[in-house]
C-alpha cells in the first residue's frame, strides 16, 4: 500500500542518502493546517543526538517547503523578483 500522507501528521523516514553528520538521520513532510481553510506544506529533519547530561535525544527541523520543480530560469526568476519589489529593470540597462 503506498503512502499516503494526512494532514497533521507526519511519518519519518530513514535517510539512507546520509554521507555527512551535518545531514538528518530522518526526513519527513507534512501538510499543517493552518485553521483558516489554508494548509502549508513543511520539509521535516530530524536528527539524533547524544550528550552526557540528558542522554538520547532528538533534533528537529522544521521548514516550508520550497517548489523544487520550478520551471523559470534565473532570468525569468529574477524579473519575477524586481517586480514583487517594484523596481522596474530593462533589459537594455545591463551591461554584461
């Protein structure tokens, strides 16, 4: 049976990728909702961790997830960002 995740919860899995300590153990995502009819979609990151005082213990990392698929170029991206900002830029001005 696939996967199929519900809102508000979330299921850890082992990061098998792992090459660097500075890497979570485990990842997950999660969509949250928010209360108002909208939801967020998070990258979850945990990892586990040792200290002498509190013994085991987990790490967490919590972050909105981002779009990987993005379909814009840098060029396009970056004349979507001048225009959020409203500062108009022409092509012609840029000298490369």
């Amino acid at each position: 049976m696939p996967y199929e995740p519900r809102i508000n919860s979330a299921m850890l899995f082992s990061n098998r990728k792992k090459t660097d300590d500075r890497q979570p153990d485990f990842k997950a995502e999660a969509t949250v909702d928010l209360g108002n009819g909208q939801t967020i979609t998070l990258d979850l990151a945990m990892w586990r961790k040792q200290s002498d005082r509190a013994g085991e213990y987990f790490s967490l990392s919590l972050k909105p997830k981002q779009d990987r698929q993005s379909t814009t170029t840098g060029k396009e991206h970056f004349h979507q960002r001048v225009q959020q900002m409203g500062t108009p830029v022409d092509d012609e001005d840029i000298h490369y």
